[in-house]
C-alpha cells in the first residue's frame, strides 16, 4: 500500500465522540456488535484519566471505490440517512466503550465478570482518585441501571439515584465529562467545601479527558479492497476474524444486495440427501468458484481480442482475486457455480464416491464446479467424462490438491475444459501426476486422499457383501455401517508375526458392512469363511465369488496365505490405479 494512501495524526477524544454521535463516524456491516466487559471499560476509563495512551483508531475514508454498508455505532441515533465521512476498522470496543459511558446520555450495555449482560452508569469516585493512593481502575465505580448498589438482603450500600445522593457521596457521573458545568453548580451549592474540591478534581481528572487525544491512521479514498481487507485484519487480532465473504457481504450490501441470503438461497439448491457429498461447501468456497468463471471470461474476452495470452489477465481465485469480484459478475456466475456443484455431485456419485468422510479432497469441488460450469452439455459426452475423470484421479492419486491449491485451481479449469473442447495437449495435473507402487503400503488411515481414492475405485469395481452378497455401492450409498476393513485380520497378523505396517495397509483392507466384519471377528481367513457359509446359507463357491469381487484372492485365504494374497492384491489395486489415471503406476524398488 503506497504511503500517500493513509495519514496519521491525533484528535481530541470529545471530537471523536461528535463525530460518532452526529454519524460522521460509523462502522461497517462487517463490524460485529459490541460487547465489551464491564471491568475492560473501568480500565480503560481509568487509563484516560491519568493521560496514558489507549491505541491507535483505524478509520476509512468515505467516498472511494471500496463502498460498504455502515450502521452506527451502538447506541448513537444519527439524524435519519446521514452519511458517515469516514468508517472505523479498528478501535470498535474503545470508541464505543468511551462513547456509552461518557458521551451519550444513557445507561452503558456490559457483561460482569461472570458474563452475564448488565446495564448501568459509570462514576469516579473523586475523594478517591485525589487521594492518588491506589490503583485508579479502583475508583471508577459501575452501578446498576437504578444507580442504587445493593447488598444480598436487598439493602442499599450505595444510592446515587439523585443528583443530591452524587453531591453527596462525591461521585462523579462520567456521563458529564464532556458536559459538567449544570452538574458542577449542583455540586458547588450542595456543599460550602464542595467548590474547592471540585476545583481540585478538575484540574486533576478532568481536564485529563478534555485535553486527551487520540492517535488515528486514516486510510485514503484511494486504499484498495484487498487492502482494506489486510490491514483490518492486522489489527483485529483480538476481535472477529475477517473473511472475504464478510467483506464482500458488505461492499455488496451497499448495492442493496444480501451476499449471505444469496448465498444460503444457492445453497438450500442442493441440501437434500443425493447432495451430501456436498455438504461442507462453505461460502468462501462458492465465491473462488464464481471467482474462477469471471476471471476466465475476462481472460478469454482479452485473447479473442488480440492481446497476448500472457499479458491477459490472468484466471485466478486467490483471495485477491475474490476482493476484486463485482457485484455484476457475482449475479452472472453464481447460478452457475449452483449448477456447476450439482453436476459435481452427480459425477462424484458415478465414481462412487458419496459421503464427506470418504471425499478425497475437499478442494476439488471448486474446479469441478467451475468445469462443469464452463463446459455445459459439452460436459455430457463419453469423452468429455473420460477426460474429466482422469483429471479427477490424477489429482487424487497423485495427490496434488493437498495444501495451498489457488495456483493449480486457476491452472487446472481453462487446460481441461479447452482438453475437452478440442485441444490435444493434456492438462499440467494429469501429466504430472505420479503413483508409486510402495504408496499402497503406506496407505494406512482415511486421512489420505489415496487412500479414500482407492477406497472409490474398489466400490466401482462391483464389490458384494461377504455375507450378504448385496452390492457395497449400494450398502455405501445409503451409510449401511459400510467402512473399510481388515481382509485378514490384525489379531490373527499379530499371532503370526506380521508387522503391523504391512497388515494395516490398504492392500489389506475392503469395504464392508458391519455385520460381516463381526462374523470375521480375529480369527484366520480359513476359519472365517467357513462361518460366513453357514450364516450366508450358500456354498464355498458362492462365497469365494463375493472374495473374489473385492480383487481378493479367494484361495490364498483358505489357505492362510497373507504374503501370495497381498501380492495378488497390490497387483490389483495397481491396475485400478493405473486405469484410472490413464497410465502406469512407477514400480518402486523392493
């Protein structure tokens, strides 16, 4: 951010406290309400009046291209439609603390240290702070809204319900800091010695408060979006975390437009049960997707005029790219994008894949939508789900949407879609993609996207259940206690002697339901079979068939032969791999 675009200076704290009370200064939509504890609002009561500094104000310039919506500050009632001049991004809790408790006629809305929500007035006790021998958060007292404190039996232990009871008791409103002559009067005839000690407090206290000033960073009309975004967020670390949605909910929302109705509108399109998989899109997710179309277009609108490729702008859905989206590219794409998520679901449900808990990666919705946003029906045909799968899978077994993805998101849309539209040059992903063969041993948890991928593949390939001979899709499909599974299982490994590396991999596992894998229980496969026969009422054969269509051998169970069944196994697995990314797995050393 060029320097020219924020100064720096100071203001006095009633001058501050106008501007809010009159609506020059105002908040943005973004800026969550206020509620900040009693005691942090005595400290900081207590912190002005011996002059030290409190911390900086944040505030933006009115009037540029970053447009918000605004709302007041708590409790201030600007005349109706009044415009702030500027907008304060940090030094919410302090202004407003200062403002409900010092400026604005009115009790202060707090939380006691118990957290529950209070009302009351703030005082200083004045013989107290003159005194000067304490801690001066000490003598800023809070009271109740009745402005009567009172004891467990109900009893009044301090009564300021009166100006005559404040005179008396020598506490001073701090409503009438900025406003203390009418209050000073009172004070000066209730008491003959009053005058003097008043005299006293205001040299002391209060001149304190008129004389303080405030250091405030105010940003330019010209400060753009992302910075905006960046630097609120710096110095918001004790307050709400901002997000690109938020932002945009705002800067929409000064053009009337309802970004998180929208968005929970887009939504509900897909909230049944034959959209589970999609189920934790979140709304930042939604906006990279739309923000992947519309720099897409504005790429492709440049070359097809003539400008250089490079010297385009470029497709991209980093943050920055997000704070740039328009409003009128946001009602453009996003129906789209709602499309785009729902053809997405529909081709994850072809490649058996149906739950969150078994999605490889998460951020491949993003692309997938936006591809088949861009594709359309062109998105229908056998090649065109030939292409696309195989970028899916490249992805997965290559194991290359891990981490910090925007790069490859913005890469990945315009290579496949033009790979499917015509261009024989295969997509980065799918060239760089690489599966080696000792990864299957390593495949041990769902945690990897491999794993969950082959977990994919091998419900594509028709497996049955052991026992019940029904298809594990369908058992997958509508959550039958499906998981994936111990072929031999671990206690038996454990008695032989296998190492745990080796029997807990994939290459030893199978989805299937829970009842089959209670049958199974620890024992040897040779014995387990025989026990799936009997509650199966089927013949060996019968069950040797259902083995079999998980990529199992069926006959180095019976005998009891882990070492021949996972050589037989990996070579299975590998060649699903391979098929599905289109070429051959790297054989790695032994």
């Amino acid at each position: 951010m060029a320097v020219e675009t924020f100064g720096i200076g100071k203001e006095f704290l009633k001058g501050l406290l106008e501007k809010v009370d009159r609506g020059e200064a105002q908040l943005p939509e973004f800026q969550r309400g206020w509620v900040w504890p009693e005691r942090n609002i005595a400290a900081l009561i207590a912190s002005i009046s011996l002059g030290y500094p409190v911390g900086t104000v944040l505030t933006l310039v009115e009037g540029g291209d970053v447009r918000f919506k605004t709302r007041p500050v708590e409790g201030a009632r600007p005349a109706p439609g009044t415009r702030p001049e500027r907008l304060i991004l940090d030094g919410q809790q302090r202004l407003t603390s200062l403002y409900q408790s010092m400026y604005r006629k009115a009790p202060v809305d707090t939380r006691d240290a118990r957290g529950k929500d209070v009302r009351g007035w703030y005082y200083i006790d004045m013989k107290r702070v003159l005194l000067d021998d304490g801690d001066r958060e000490d003598v800023v007292v809070f009271v109740p809204e009745s402005r009567v404190r009172v004891d467990f039996r109900g009893r009044a232990t301090l009564d300021l319900s009166t100006p005559e009871h404040e005179y008396a008791a020598r506490m001073f409103p701090c409503t009438a800091i900025f406003d203390w002559s009418d209050w000073m009067l009172g004070f000066a005839e209730h008491s003959p010695d009053n005058l003097k000690l008043w005299s006293r407090f205001q040299q002391a206290v209060v001149k304190q408060f008129e004389q303080y000033q405030v250091p405030v960073i105010e940003l330019g009309k010209s400060t753009p979006r992302q910075a905006v975004c960046q630097v609120f967020e710096k110095v918001n670390t004790g307050g709400v975390t901002l997000t690109v949605f938020e932002l945009l909910t705002a800067t929409f929302a000064a053009d009337e437009f309802d970004l998180r109705k929208d968005w929970e509108e887009q939504r509900s399109t897909w909230s049944g049960d034959g959209y589970r998989i999609l189920d934790e899109v979140a709304n930042t997710d939604f906006l990279q997707a739309v923000t992947l179309l519309a720099t897409h277009e504005a790429h492709k609108a440049a070359v097809e005029g003539g400008r250089d490729p490079a010297m385009a702008p470029r497709v991209g859905c980093r943050r920055v790219d997000m704070l740039n989206l328009t409003l009128a590219e946001y009602r453009k794409w996003s129906p789209a994008v709602t499309e785009g998520l729902m053809a997405t679901a529909q081709f994850l449900h072809a490649q058996r894949i149906f739950h969150t808990r078994f999605l490889p990666y998460g951020s491949q919705l993003i692309p997938l939508a936006a591809m088949f946003a861009l594709l359309g029906k062109n998105a229908g045909t056998v090649g065109a789900r030939e292409k696309i799968t195989r970028w899916y899978w490249s992805g997965v077994f290559g194991e290359l949407y891990g981490g910090s993805t925007e790069t490859r998101l913005a890469r990945d849309v315009p290579e496949v879609v033009a790979w499917v539209t015509g261009s024989h040059e295969e997509p980065r992903t799918v060239q760089e993609a690489q599966f080696q063969s000792s990864r299957l041993w390593s495949l041990r948890t769902r945690g990897s996207a491999a794993y969950k991928g082959l977990y994919a593949l091998l419900l594509q390939a028709g497996p049955r259940d052991w026992c019940t001979g029904s298809d594990m899709s369908h058992e997958n499909y509508f959550d039958n206690a499906v998981d994936i599974h111990h072929v031999f299982p671990s206690a038996w490994c454990d008695k032989q002697g296998l190492a745990p590396a080796r029997y807990n991999s994939i290459v030893n596992k199978t989805p299937l339901t829970a009842r089959t894998n209670r049958i199974i229980g620890g024992r040897a496969p040779s014995s387990y079979l025989v026990s799936l026969e009997r509650k199966a009422e089927t013949t060996p054969e019968g069950i040797d068939r259902n083995v079999g269509s998980h990529l199992v051998s069926a006959s180095d169970l019976r005998s009891d032969d882990f070492a021949a069944a996972m050589v037989a196994r990996e070579r299975a697995l590998l060649t699903l791999v391979g098929k599905a990314m289109g070429k051959e797995p790297q054989i790695s050393a032994e």
